[in-house]
RNA sequence: GCCGCUGUGGUGGAACUGGUAUACACGCAAGACUUAAAAUCUUGUGACCUCAACAGUCAUGUGGGUUCGAUUCCCGCCAGCGGCACCA
C-alpha cells in the first residue's frame, strides 16, 4: 500500500472534520490539558527535536481522548526572537512578514505529521490581540511595585546589541551567539522575581515534576538562612552589614571584605589612590575572567577598621572583587579559618587566622576548617545577636530581580509613559495593546537604545495622567514574556475583556502535563510559574488552582547518528520531512517512539528505522490476511490481544512509547487465529501512533467514523489469565525445571509437590539432597532450600 | 566542590510491589523462494566448556551486606552524563 496515497487521503478527510480533536468548554467528559512548549519558528522549519516531542504529547493526547476524555491539546508560536529580526534585517524584510511565512511553514508541516492539534486554538505571540496581554500582566507587575526602572550594570552582548539577563549568559559568553559579554550600565526594567523565591519553593510541594527539575529549580533560587548582621566602622557613622550564614563563627571574623562596587568602596576610590587603582583593574575584568581566576585572589587594604561586635577587636576593612556586590549586602565577614576563601585571602595578605572550634590534628594555618556543624553555638549566637540589636534573621537567595529590558525591535513594546511631571506612568488598559509600528530599519545601535527610540510618532505623546507631553520606553520585553502565560491564552484565546475567563479557567487549569526540553526547566518555568503565582495574587487566575503545572515531562534529546549533538556545521541533521518523504509520516512517528525512552538521549539509527518499517508492513499485510475471518480468536490470541492491551493502556499513561511498540510487534508476531472485532481492538491500540494506516484499517475493517476518535478497547478479564502456566521450580534460588500446572489449581500445595515429584530434573536433585526448606509464592515460582545428603 | 541522574548481550533497550535476567528491535550466521538481487519467510544467536546434545559454570560497572531468592533494597568504591558554582 502507498502510504502517499493514504496521507492525502486522511490528511485531506481531517482536515474536513477539525470537530474530531477540539477542546470542547461544554463538555462534562474528564477535562486533560497537554501541553507541549510552542516552538521558537525559525525558518528552517521543523526539526527532529520538535518532531520527537509532539510526536510523544499526540500519542498521549490521541490516548487520552480515546480514552473518553475531553483533551485539549493546542499549539502556538512563540515568534518575537532575535534570529527572525536578523534575518529580516539581512534580507530587507519585514519581520511580521517572515514570521507569518514560518508559521505557515510550521503548521503545515505539524499537519502532515498529523499532530492533533485544536487549531482553533492557535495563538502567537507577535499577534497585538495576544501581545496586549503580556503587556497587560506588566503593567500589573508595575502597579504592585514589582516592576521598577534602575540603573544596573548589566550583561552587554556587544554583538547581539542588547542586555541579557543573567540567565542568559553561559560561562561568560552570549547563550544566543557565543559572543563574550561586557558589563554596561544602563536603565532598565527589572522584574522582582526574588519577592517570590519562597513562594517558588514551596510551590514545588503541589507539583509531580520529577526529582531532576525540583531540584534544579530550588538550586537556581538558592536559598540560604543566616543572619544579617552590623559592624561597626571606626571613625564613621554608617556601619557595615554583612550576611552570614554562620553567625556561630562570629568570634573567628578576623577582616572585612568589601565588593568593589560596595558604596563605601566608591566613595573611598574618591580620596585614595590605591582603592581607585584597584576598582579600575576590577571593573576592566569581564565577569568571566573574575570567575575563572578563582584561585588567585586580589585585593586592596580599604584603611578602614571596623569593630567585630563579639570581642570589640579592631579588624581590617579589604575590598576584593572575590566579593560580589549582586549577592547579600556585598560585603561579608572573612572568617579565615572556617571559610577556603577566606583562608586563601589572610594566608596571601598576612591576615591573621583565629579557629572558632578547636579539632584535633588541625593546622588551621594550613586549611580552612569548612564541614562543621551548625549546633546549639549557632542557634545561641543567632540568639545574642538578635538581642544585642545588631543584626537579624534573615535569609539570602542566589536568585537575582529579573533584568527585563531589550534593547531590540522584535519584542513586546513595553508599555510605559515617561512623563517630566508624573514619572513613569503606565499605559492605560483601554489604550492597549502599544502595538509595535512598522518600520524601515531594524538594526540595533550601539548606543544600547531600542531601534524604536527613532521613530518620533512613536516615542512622542501624552502623559495619560496629566495629558502633558512624554515620551514612551521603547525598549521592548524579553523572549520569555509571552511563553510566560501562553498555556492560559490557549484556554480562551479570542477573550477581549479578560486574558482568558474566569469560569474556562477554572475548568482547564491546571496543565495536566507539560512536555518539553530539559532545557527549560529553570528558566522557562521558573518565570512563567513566578506569572502565575503573581497572577493568582491579584486575582487574576483562579486562586483554587495553586500551580499552573501538575507534571512536567521533560523529553529526551536525539543526537545525530554520529552520536553528536546535530548541527549544519557537522552534517549531521536529520529533517523530519525527508525521513517522511522517505519512508511515511507513520514510519517517522513509530520509529520516534520505538528509538528508546522518551526521557533519554539517543542516537539516529536508520537500521532499527528501518526494522520499524517492516513492523507496519507487517501490520498492514496482517490485518488485510485476517479481515475477512469468520472465526472467532483462538484462545491465545484471546490472550494476547487482552493482555496487549493491558499493556499497551499502562505504558502509555507512563509515556512508556517504546514498550508500547514492543508489545504490538509481540501481539503481530503470537498471534494466530484472531476475529475481525478483535482485529478491530489491535488496530485501535495502534492508532495513536501511526495514525494515517489505522484509519485506512479502520475503515476498511468496514467503520465509516475515524479511528481517533474511537472508543479505546477495554480488556476482558475473562480471558486474561492462562489456562496453564509454566511454573518455575528453584533449588536454592536458581531455577532448575518449569513444570506446567493448571491455573486453577496453583493454590494447592499438595498438587505442586506431586508435580515436582513427578520431574525428572528434579528427582534427580533431589535424590542426593535433602529439602530443608521450601518458599511457595502460588503462580510465580517454588524455591527450594536443599542440603546435600552425607551419607 | 555541591545537587541530580545513569551503568544490563556485538548495538538500541525490556523486566510488575524483591520472584523464570536479556522481552522487542537491530546486527550477524545458516536455510527457503529467485537466473540473480531486493523484498519476504524459517531457524539460530549472552559468555565459557563440548563435534553436538544433555548437563554444568559464570554473567545486570565493582566490592560487600540483608534475603529462601537481588538488575530491583542497604553500605562502600569506580566510570560516565546533566545542572549549579568565589552565593559568604
């Protein structure tokens, strides 16, 4: 059989009825939300990776739904991005005219793939119906003080020609292009993302995320307790606040360190040549050189002494770039002896070196003393310290406020008003979206101001507070502000009043899973869970729904059959489309899900591809041999079909594919007389997955409504358990002979034993041992414990 | 350094809640069909020992432990992968 020929065929018939895969908001049937990340369309199309992860959410979704629930499964673009505006700005081409060819591209391609997706659904990102939404929430973010405008050096990607956050920069370098980052300070927007770090947290406890991205994300937030505490500084009224996660070793703070950026430290460069002298050499280190020249640490003597509160000792104020100013107060006390840091600082600059806990054998002038535990010393001096009024509890995060400014013209406008009078001012809900003008030249300047800063019609207006004149940010937002809600848009995508209503909310929400790469896992949904909670605080999702989430699948990645990661510059890419010219759309499909487990790396290999061919030849040649059959199943292939689609039902709900595969092919392969209904249940199970050859089955088994949306065949219990089994007999734990029993008799013990008297494998053992102990688990096996015969 | 994960044939990988390790597929070998090839079908295929069969021995990274019985549970080590990292 062609499969061109039945690929038209179906694509053009589902094409006719889209009523077979929507979501529908009226129904009563069990609501299940799949969600796969929208892709990124680029316009080289859709590649294996896309592939391999809506492969893997339309089989669940397609499961799901012939299963009896009421599935929604849409799609969408996430199409502002760098690589189209350079592009068009390469090509001399509107980016809004880019973006609508690449996903045309993408949906036509999806469609071929057959993804059942509700394409009345459809969002993307670039549209300004959509848009307004995002700059709705940060307007909201505005209001609650959570968004606000601030002088930050930020990371300059001098190629891209914009700020990035910090969780864009990879080991120094741009994640986009690789280019090495500079510091720059610019105004920008920021984020408070840190108000939510706990929230963040403990939000995980109502989640079904595996291990892996739990983790990853309280790593990323890094929470740390301890305690923030003063010191004073000799001669001067301000004092100097550290934090401290061990206040315990208080007593061993023999100097002070400073970041070069600390305010104290500015202020000093001032007036002391040395300290300016050493904040040059400091900021001149792109962060990537100070991080990788960790082990050598430098530093200037600040001439500052400050007071350590717990013996009024003097110690010596440093200032070290080894100290970041992004983390705690920016300044910390060194406690040489408990800390390596520390210790390499006092033994490079003659610092003295006071142990706080005496440890036998210890030569605290050699190594730092790190691994001691926080005992009752702790939690006394914690005591103390809040008593004596000097400092407090507190608790400090890794986590840093979300720089949330670009400097580029593909993006989300950001919609503020800067008014001489009134400040900044929020664009007024009803006079959303700010829609992102057309214009001629994209390109961003060096001057780190958004290409939009040009076009005066769109920089100049009026003040919504006062009506005086203003002048609009013309920065735009980053990539991730429109994937940070998408999941909800999808759930009333043409709301105008609302970003999607109350009511559709509460019936969908929250996303049952959520497929996707590993890498989001931090960023992606460490931002758009910080939206929803937000969200959820003003009331504007349903507050019953506390995480938008319930589990989230995080999809392997297929390498290149090199076992490289794919890439043009090796040669190694495989595109989906050519492997569907090739050999079927089900074929691509079938293999995807056959290569290994949907979590784990693997490699492209066209000889187990090509095994997957032959399968659904075979497929197709068995149900063709059988569908005239006017006999019923024998009794083993009863067998077989029921216990297949045990199977089959549990491995899908665990997005187990590749067993799923393997236990049709043993079904194809075991079968021998099968009826034309249950011929009809194997087509079925197999529907999912390769969805164009069962629906030609399906209707040439004589059905006239599509395979998909077919009742999922139940397993009768009746013919699940064997008539016989093979039960196996060990001796001492190894297994020696299998004798055959009937199933109904498993449970008398006597009747075994007269088997086991009857076999010969076993007489023969038995004859030179002595049986000591016998452990009989009914239907699965019987061990027995002998010792040999003396005598 | 910290956190998380993985380790099973020649290869990708199966194995429920501790109960027949190596399902399924690839590859390989032999055979059938064919003038031939492709396709298809049949058989075999963890290692060692044996002409072969029977039997036996050893095998789930490694060394121990618990157990009648361990790929599965516990402890130690080795190797690899991923994330974070001068975060006080």
């Amino acid at each position: 059989m062609d499969f061109k020929v039945i690929e038209t065929k179906w694509q053009k018939f589902w094409e006719e009825h889209p009523e077979l895969y929507l979501a529908k908001d009226e129904s009563d049937k069990e609501k299940k939300y799949v969600l796969v990340e929208f892709p990124y369309p680029s316009g080289s199309g859709l590649h294996v990776g896309h592939a391999f992860s809506f492969t893997g959410g339309d089989v669940y979704a397609r499961f799901k739904r012939m299963k009896g629930n009421n599935v929604m499964f849409p799609m969408g673009w996430d199409a502002f991005g760098l690589p189209t505006e350079n592009y068009a700005i390469k090509t001399k081409r509107k980016p809004q005219e880019v973006t609508k060819e690449n996903t045309d591209m993408f949906r036509s391609q999806m469609k071929r793939l057959a993804y059942s997706f509700d394409w009345s659904r459809e969002v993307n990102t670039t549209d300004a119906n959509y848009y307004k939404w995002t700059q709705w929430i940060f307007i909201e973010l505005f209001k609650k003080g959570l968004a606000y405008k601030k002088e930050v050096p930020i990371n300059w990607c001098p190629s891209c020609k914009t700020g990035l956050a910090n969780e864009e920069v990879v080991d120094g370098k741009c994640e986009r292009c690789g280019e090495g980052v500079e510091r720059r300070t610019i105004s920008q927007w920021v984020v408070k993302i840190t108000e939510y770090a706990d929230k963040l947290i403990d939000g995980l406890k109502e989640t079904e995320f595996i291990e892996k991205v739990k983790q990853a994300q309280v790593n990323w937030i890094g929470k740390s307790e301890g305690a923030r505490v003063k010191f004073k500084i000799k001669g001067r009224k301000e004092v100097l606040e550290v934090f401290t996660t061990r206040p315990d070793t208080l007593p061993g703070a023999t100097f002070m360190v400073m970041a070069p950026e600390h305010e104290i430290a500015l202020e000093l460069a001032r007036s002391k040549e040395d300290v300016r002298e050493y904040l040059k050499i400091a900021r001149s280190k792109s962060e990537m050189e100070r991080t990788e020249l960790s082990k050598e640490k430098s530093g200037v003597f600040s001439g500052l002494m400050a007071i350590n509160p717990v013996n009024d000792k003097e110690i010596p104020i440093w200032i070290s770039d080894f100290v970041l100013a992004s983390y705690g107060t920016g300044a910390i006390m060194a406690v040489p002896a408990h800390d390596e840091r520390d210790h390499a600082f006092a033994k490079k600059f003659g610092l003295p070196i006071v142990p706080v806990i005496n440890v036998e054998g210890w030569d605290f002038e050699d190594k730092a003393m790190v691994e001691v535990e926080k005992g009752a010393e702790f939690m006394k001096m914690l005591d103390w310290v809040e008593d004596e009024g000097i400092g407090k509890r507190c608790s400090s995060y890794h986590l840093r406020d979300w720089i949330f400014s670009r400097q580029h013209y593909w993006g989300e406008p950001i919609p503020m008003i800067n008014c001489p009078k009134c400040g900044w001012v929020p664009v007024p809900k009803t006079d959303l979206p700010v829609v992102l003008p057309e214009i001629e030249a994209y390109e961003p300047t060096d001057d780190g101001k958004s290409p939009l800063s040009k076009i005066d019609s769109f920089v100049n207006c009026k003040c919504p507070v006062c009506g005086g004149e203003a002048k609009r940010e013309t920065d735009t937002m980053p990539n991730w502000a429109g994937s940070d809600w998408y999941f909800l848009r999808y759930i009333d995508p043409h709301n105008d009043t609302d970003i999607a209503s109350a009511e559709l909310m509460k019936k969908w929400m929250p996303v049952d899973v959520y497929i996707g790469g590993d890498e989001h896992n931090t960023l992606h949904l460490l931002y758009s869970r910080f939206i929803y909670l937000f969200l959820k605080d003003i009331g504007a999702v349903p507050k019953e729904i506390s995480e938008p989430y319930f589990k989230r699948i995080s999809h392997g990645v297929i390498l290149g059959t090199d076992n490289q990661r794919m890439s043009k510059s090796k040669g190694n890419v495989i595109v989906p489309e050519t492997v569907a010219d090739k050999f079927g759309v089900d074929v691509l499909r079938l293999y995807l899900m056959f290569m290994g487990p949907f979590e784990s790396t693997m490699a492209w290999n066209e000889n187990t591809l090509m095994g997957v061919k032959r399968f659904l030849d075979k497929f197709n040649r068995f149900v063709i041999k059988h569908k005239k059959s006017l006999s019923d199943s024998s009794n083993k292939s009863k067998l077989i079909i029921n216990k297949t689609i045990v199977g089959v039902d549990k491995d899908l709900e665990n997005f187990s594919f590749n067993t799923v595969v393997a236990k049709l092919m043993e079904a194809v392969n075991e079968i021998d007389v099968i009826s034309v209904e249950d011929l009809k249940k194997l087509v079925q199970l197999c529907a999912p997955l390769a969805p164009y050859l069962t629906e030609e089955l399906w209707q040439s088994l004589g059905e006239d409504s599509s395979v998909h949306i077919s009742e999922w065949p139940e397993s009768n219990k009746e013919y699940l358990t064997e008539e016989v089994i093979q039960l196996p007999v060990a001796v001492n734990g190894k297994v020696k002979d299998k004798i055959e029993i009937e199933f109904a008799r498993i449970a008398e013990k006597d009747y075994v034993d007269l088997l086991v008297s009857k076999s010969e494998k076993l007489k023969k053992i038995l004859e030179s041992n002595k049986i000591i102990r016998e452990i009989y688990v009914p239907g699965k096996m019987l061990n027995l414990v002998v010792k040999e015969n003396k005598g």
